[in-house]
C-alpha cells in the first residue's frame, strides 16, 4: 500500500461510510464486479477489488493526504503545523488557501496502486437533483489546484473525474442554452471527446419516486406557516 493510500484511510472519518459497511458485514466499502468492469472499460485502467473505497471525502482531505505522503505528517511549524499556503488558480484571479475549512467533497473517492503508479478517481453523482454549474465549476477550479491543469502536479499519482446519474446532463455551448459550461476545467477532467467521462446509473428509476410537497402558504401573525401538504412526482 504506497503512503497516499494510508493517508487518505487514516483521513476517511464519514460515519456514513463504517454505516454502510457494517450493515454490509464488510470491515470496508467494495465495489461490486459489474461496477468494477464499467469503470475500468470507461477509464482504460483495471480497477481492482480491493481498490480504496470512500464516500463524501473531503477534498481537504484529499489535499492533506497528497501533501503528507511526500513530505511527511509532521510540518516544520509550531507543533509540527504546515503552512497553509496560497495558491493561485490556472485562469483565476483570486489566490486561496490549499486547506479552505469547507465541506466540499467527492461524492465518491476510489484509489489504488497499479505499476508503482496511484490512480485516484473522483466521481460525482446526481440522482433526483440537476447538474448545476456553480457547483461544479467551483469543484473543477478545486480540483486544479490541487491536481493543476494537467494531473500532474504530483508525482506518480493520475487523477480520473467522472459523473454519474440516470442521463448525461447536457452541455451549453451557445451560451444560451441550459447545461453544463467546461471554461475553465483542467485538462485533465475531460475525456477525450472534450465532455467529462460519464457512467449511467441504472439502478435508478426517478419515475417511480415521490416528492412531499407543502402547499397553501400563509402569514399568521407575522409568521410563515405551511398549511397542507401534498405528494408529488419527482
């Protein structure tokens, strides 16, 4: 196991994640065969079994770990603090802090070591909302700078992105249109066809989920009260 993979373990603190494992009777996540086979045909990279498996990982995380297993955990500041460096973003103006203190994350995080190299994949998953461009542009802009333009920032280590929901959102090109905009994505999240690498989820049948809705609003003494409710279509 290289240093990466133990620092992203010893970083992996959702309670979601032991949650589902332990109902699993599984001391770990694992990827299912047909799961595995789709994301190594997508990506050309043989995912194997035992591949590191986490959900909702900090991208803070993800950075620390990065950082640690090349220049070790203890840094060179009061109490063996790192510097919290500010970087500037490839196209950005603005510099920020490599540790930002937030919850953004990789819905899904899956690492393991092949041929001295460490694959890292990130997947994000839409179900029942929509892709929204905000949300993703500040995620792609995160992710250059921690990986840079190119994944290669750190040595021996390639970054995958991926997305995955019941249908391939669309993509604005015209800037009129409603869909995903890439300006500014580093190079190395796209696919060679220039969209971002995209798997369906096929287990998900949005049609037949339903939405509790609250209806007939009103204003009761200067406060708002929600009267009804009712169920409806997702």
């Amino acid at each position: 196991m290289s240093e990466l993979i133990k620092w992203l373990k010893a970083f992996n603190a959702k309670e979601r994640y032991f949650l589902l494992a332990y109902v699993q009777d599984q001391d770990a996540l694992q990827l299912g065969p047909f799961f595995r086979g789709q994301l190594s045909q997508k990506l050309g990279v043989m995912v194997p079994k035992d591949a590191f498996v986490a959900m909702d990982y900090h991208l803070d995380w993800l950075y620390a770990a990065l950082h640690v297993a090349v220049y070790g955990p203890e840094g060179s500041g009061p109490g063996g603090s790192h510097e919290n460096v500010l970087e500037k973003v490839a196209g950005e103006q603005k510099q920020k802090r490599m540790i930002q203190g937030q919850q953004e994350d990789a819905d899904l995080l899956i690492a393991f070591d092949l041929d001295g190299v460490t694959h890292l994949i990130l997947i994000e998953a839409k179900g029942v909302t929509s892709w929204g461009n905000t949300q993703m542009r500040s995620k792609a802009l995160r992710l250059k700078q921690i990986f840079h333009d190119d994944g290669g920032r750190w040595e021996n280590v390639k970054p995958y992105f991926l997305m995955n929901s019941p249908t391939e959102p669309p993509y604005r090109h015209d800037g009129k249109t409603k869909g995903i905009v890439l300006k500014g994505y580093p190079k190395w999240m796209l696919a060679e066809n220039g969209k971002l690498s995209f798997l369906p989820m096929t287990n998900l049948h949005r049609e037949s989920l339903k939405r509790v809705t609250r209806t007939e609003k009103s204003d009761a003494e200067g406060k708002e009260e929600w009267k009804k409710w009712k169920i409806t279509s997702r």
